[in-house]
C-alpha cells in the first residue's frame, strides 16, 4: 500500500510549469494572498495534505476553489460537526435498491472522501476540530494509506491529485476539541491571518461596487474604508474575544449605503461629528445603524466582560467618528 511519504507530487518540468502558471492566474483572482498562495500551492503540488488555521473570511476557501478550477478538480466540501459520521464520509448503499437487488457496486452512493478519491479532488473539512475521533479515524486512513476499505464495496484507491485540506478557527473554542497528535502529524500547516488594511479596502470596494459610481465617489469611498476601518477596530477591542471578518465590512458597506440613499445622504461630510455638519452627523448616524446590522452578530464578547454587542460597536464608533479617527484603525 502506498505511505504518504510516497503520496504523488509534482516533479515533471511540465508539473512545475502547470504550477506556476496556476500561480499567476490565482493571484489575479484573490486579494493580498500571494503568500499564502504560494505555501498551499507548494504543499499541494508537493503531494501533502494541509490544515489551514486561522478566523473565518480570510480567503481560505477562495484560495481553495481558485486552485481547484484551474486544475480542473473537484472541491468537495464537508462541514465538519458532532454528526459527522465514517459512513457518510464514505457513502453507503442505496438501501431501496439493495432490497431489490442485493449489495452491488452499482448502487453505492459516494459520500464526499470516496468521491474526492475517484476524483482525484481536494476533500475541504472546515471546521475541522468540531469533527468526532471516529470520523477523524477513517480520514487518517485514507490520507497514510491514499486508499480505503468498504464493506461490501472493496477497496478504493485515491487519484493523484487527491489531497485532503482541512480549515479551523483557532479563536473558536465552543464545541470543539482538541487535536491529537497523531492528526497533527498528518497535515502541513499553514497559518491563514487577516489581510492588510489596504487589502480590505480593495475587497469590499471590489464586492460592493461602492466606489465605480453605483454611488456619488466621495460617499463611496467613505463607505468603503469607514466599513473597513470600524470592522478592523472589532479585532483589536479588548472586550472581544473575536472580531468581524472582512465580510462584516462588505455587508456594513453596503447596509449603510441602503441607508444613506433612504436618508437622502449623498455626501459623507469630513472630520468629527459635529452639531453643525448636518451630512457628517447623518453619514456617521447611518454608518453606526448598519454597523449594528451587519457586526453585532459577528463579534464575540469575552465572558468575563459585563456588556453588549451593541455597546462596543457604539464605543468603536464614536472613538472613530467622535474623539479620534486613529483610534479606530488599528494595524
């Protein structure tokens, strides 16, 4: 049986070639990753399994589906949970054609590891420390072995290409537990953390299209990095355990342009808030509604802390808008 010491990689010129070129087209595709970028393409064209650790919204799973277009492979996803089972990881018979015509290889439904096998897909289990030892088990299996075992079916062997990458919020401790060694040992590891401000910026404008005239250019701007900078803010609060990811600065973005044109806002104003800068007043009272919207129920209080959502999102803002910009823009 093949070890994962002899897992296939990449190794011909025309390998290395397909690789890079796959490079250049992902990093068209994906914004402030070109690190990551090129240490998952490394481990997979190396013929290893990765586990990518970092907070959601951080591009993994972009990264991931990029890559796998350009190879022309399946990415099978599994969300990893306490329901998570060996048997639908592997599949199972049609039990109503089993009563009709007795176990067949024909009526065995794939689950989503034998199907990435014959694929020769990548297997993505987010949440990965939330899956049971049993289910992590049969995994290992197919990952040392590059082939499993089912009863009544026979043996399946992996596709080249075949790789196993798993994803997991090292901040998320609720309902998950701890890795064993031995899992650890099975993967490469690649820390995914947040991208740069400026990064953050160029995705929400991107995603929101606040800044190509869909609204006047001084309010979309505003919109763009105010959303950006109040949602960094959340990660450096000592009140939370977690902040937002850059989704919530996308959704922000966008609830508060809803608002600004309800509210007939069509200029962010400039400085601090003012009793007598009515745009700025409006602008910033907007932007502090859709952030209640789109980040109170993406952040994480700590349990120790006596207080709510709401009152650190009104904290953020009126240091950013309030008392002092810098503040707010951690980073």
């Amino acid at each position: 049986m093949t070890t994962t010491e002899e897992t296939p990689a990449m190794t011909t010129s025309s390998d290395r070639r397909h690789v890079a070129r796959t490079r250049e087209r992902v990093r068209d595709l994906v914004v402030g990753r070109e690190h990551e970028l090129d240490l998952i393409l490394a481990a997979v064209a190396a013929g290893r399994d990765i586990l990518l650790e970092g907070p959601p919204g951080t591009s993994k799973s972009t990264l991931l589906r990029a890559i796998a277009a350009e190879w022309n492979i399946p990415l099978v996803l599994v969300e990893g949970n306490a329901d998570l089972t060996p048997a639908k990881l592997l599949g199972h018979h049609d039990p109503a054609r089993v009563l009709k015509e007795g176990y067949r290889d024909d009526n065995f439904v794939d689950g989503p590891l034998l199907r990435a096998m014959r694929e020769g897909g990548f297997l993505y289990i987010e949440e990965f420390n939330r899956a049971p030892d049993d289910a992590l088990n049969a995994l290992l299996t197919a990952m040392a072995e590059r082939e499993v075992a089912v009863p009544r079916l026979g043996s399946v062997v992996a596709a080249p290409t075949f790789r196993v990458i798993a994803s997991m919020n090292p901040h998320d401790n609720i309902g998950t537990s701890r890795l064993s060694t031995s899992v650890h040992d099975r993967f490469n590891r690649v820390a995914v953390t947040y991208q740069d401000a400026a990064a953050e910026r160029e995705i929400v404008a991107m995603r929101t299209s606040l800044t190509d005239g869909r609204v006047p250019a001084a309010l979309g701007e505003a919109l763009v990095a105010d959303a950006v900078a109040l949602t960094r803010a959340t990660r450096e609060h000592p009140d939370l355990r977690q902040g937002s990811s850059v989704r919530g600065a996308i959704d922000l973005a966008l609830v508060a342009a809803q608002l600004c044109e309800m509210r007939g806002v069509d200029h962010p104003g400039s400085g601090r808030v003012t009793s007598d800068d009515d745009d700025r007043r409006r602008y910033a009272r907007s932007v502090l509604d859709a952030a209640g919207v789109a980040l109170s129920g993406r952040i994480y209080l700590d349990e120790s802390v006596p207080t709510s959502p709401e009152a650190v999102i009104r904290e953020i803002w009126e240091q950013y808008f309030v008392l002092d910009r810098a503040v707010a823009e951690p980073g």
